[in-house]
C-alpha cells in the first residue's frame, strides 16, 4: 500500500475543492508538475501569479510573484534569450 494512503486520498481532495473554487471564481488557473510528489496550481490574477502545490504528504506551498507593473516591448525578449540561454 502507499506509504501516504489517506492523505494523499484527503489531499487529492482538497487539490480538487481549490480548483473548483477557482472555477467557480472565475479566476484563470492552469494545473502543472515540477516534482514527482506534487501537483501544481498556476493561478493568474491582474499584476500577480500564483503558485499553489499541493504535495502529496499533505503539504501546501504557495508562491507569489506580483508585477512591478513595467511594461516592455519586443526587445525585451532578446535579455530573455541573452540571461536564461544555456
């Protein structure tokens, strides 16, 4: 048996709620996975992005990331490619 067995069930459970709750909101979320023992929920609000995993111990980790509100253009993409190429 898994060795998270019940909570994982009542985690998996809870994972769902939350996206319904953000659907029921309205609010913009896309499910994803960084980790093997994680499920996460990118929410997207006006200024800021959210990062909502829920792990499967029974853990929730939330980052935030808000905007400074600075807006480029198109040459911006080049420091993209410039700072995060291998």
């Amino acid at each position: 048996m898994d060795e998270y067995g019940p909570v994982a069930d009542e985690q998996f459970l809870r994972l769902l709620d939350f996206v319904q709750r953000l659907d029921r909101a309205g609010i913009c979320h896309r499910l994803m996975s960084f980790r093997a023992d994680s499920v996460c929920v990118d929410v997207s609000v006006p200024g800021q992005r959210w990062e909502v995993e829920f792990m499967r111990d029974g853990g929730v980790e939330i980052e935030r990331f808000m905007s400074a509100g600075d807006i480029g253009d198109e040459a911006e993409l080049e420091v993209l490619f410039r700072d995060f190429s291998d």
